[in-house]
C-alpha cells in the first residue's frame, strides 16, 4: 500500500477564490488466495489473484467554507470458495426462455465449480462537495458511478437473456435455425433440435 498527497495551493501561498487545492493517489496491492477441495477432482485445490488498484482523488477549496472533490478508482473481488471448486450439483428452477421457445414448469439445471473463474473488475469514480455556511452547521452530498465487470453469479434466468442478447440480428423467436451458436453461454446451455431447453 502506497499512497502520497500534493498540495497545490493553500496556506500563505492562498489565492483569491482558490483557498485549497490538492491532488493525491495511492496503490494498493493485493494478493487473494482461495482454497477448497476440487469437485471435479476430489483433490485440495487452490487459486491466487494478484492485483494493483489505483486510485486517484482531486480537493478543491474556493473558500475555507467549501470543500469540492473527485475521486477516480479502480477494485477487484476474487470469486469465493465455493464457485470456483464447488462439487456439481442439479437445481429445478422455473425458466422463462427469452429466446421464444416452449419451457415445461421446472427445467434440470446443473451448478458446478469453475477453476477458470477471474475475479470481477470495477471501475469508480465520485464527485462531491462539503460545506459548512454557518458554525455547527456542517452539509455534504456526493454522487458515485461504479461499474463491475465480471460479477460471479450462477443465476440460470440471467445466464439466459445474456445469451438473447447475443442473438444476430436475423434471429427469430421460436426458430430453432437462426440461433447463434457463438453468443455468450452457448456452450453451457443445452437444447434440443427444435431448440427447447433441456
């Protein structure tokens, strides 16, 4: 962990409208370890993800009253145990299918481990102010985005309408022909020749 501030201006180097800037950043860097019995294997098991997530932050005062400030970051989750090395098992849920085809009231799922499984990713960044106008009067309000890629889900309803999304164009609902063979999760989602799930 790393991390360093630069002051820009303040103090008796102050300006008018310009009370505080400063810009500061750290890193920090992480190392996860998951470990467990492989289901697939019935071996002990283990994996290791290594990342460096920076952050950057930016403070701005134009009077000692008022306070802005932004922050930019980047984070990881490595998957859990049990998603990486879990023994294979079935489910019945109820599936809708987006692709149009006739589904029965519960479909045979099967939930297993995967070892190839890579942390999910996000990306941050903020902007806020605080002010205090008045003497034991103190306000703030801040505004945050994140966006996380690669969340680790085993949700069979999401896992389908991702794989609709990834329909061509010339797809037609309940045409068994025109599906896409190559749109995400083709190759775990089992259907028949006249595309019903099965």
């Amino acid at each position: 962990f790393a991390e360093i501030k630069v002051p820009l201006i303040g103090g008796a180097n102050a300006r008018p409208w310009i009370h505080d800037l400063s810009i500061g950043g750290l890193a920090r860097k992480e190392l996860q370890t998951v470990m467990g019995t492989n289901g697939t294997t019935g071996l002990y098991d283990s994996r290791t993800y290594d990342k460096t997530n920076p952050s950057v932050n930016l403070q701005f005062s134009p009077t000692k009253d008022y306070k802005f400030r932004a922050t930019w970051s980047k984070g990881f989750l490595a998957p859990g145990s049990a998603t990486v090395f879990g023994t294979p098992g079935t489910s019945n849920p109820t599936l809708n299918d987006p692709l149009g085809f006739p589904t029965t009231a519960q479909t045979a799922i099967v939930i297993r481990g995967n070892p190839e499984l890579q942390p999910a990713a996000s990306k941050a960044w903020s902007l806020g102010l605080v002010a205090q106008p008045r003497k034991n009067l103190s306000l703030s309000v801040d505004f945050y985005n994140i966006k996380v890629d690669g969340i680790v889900a085993n949700n069979a309803n999401a896992i389908l309408k991702a794989n609709a999304a990834g329909q061509c164009p010339g797809f037609v609902r309940g045409d068994a022909n025109t599906i896409n063979p190559a749109a995400p999760f083709a190759a775990q989602i089992r259907r028949s020749a006249n595309g019903r799930l099965n």
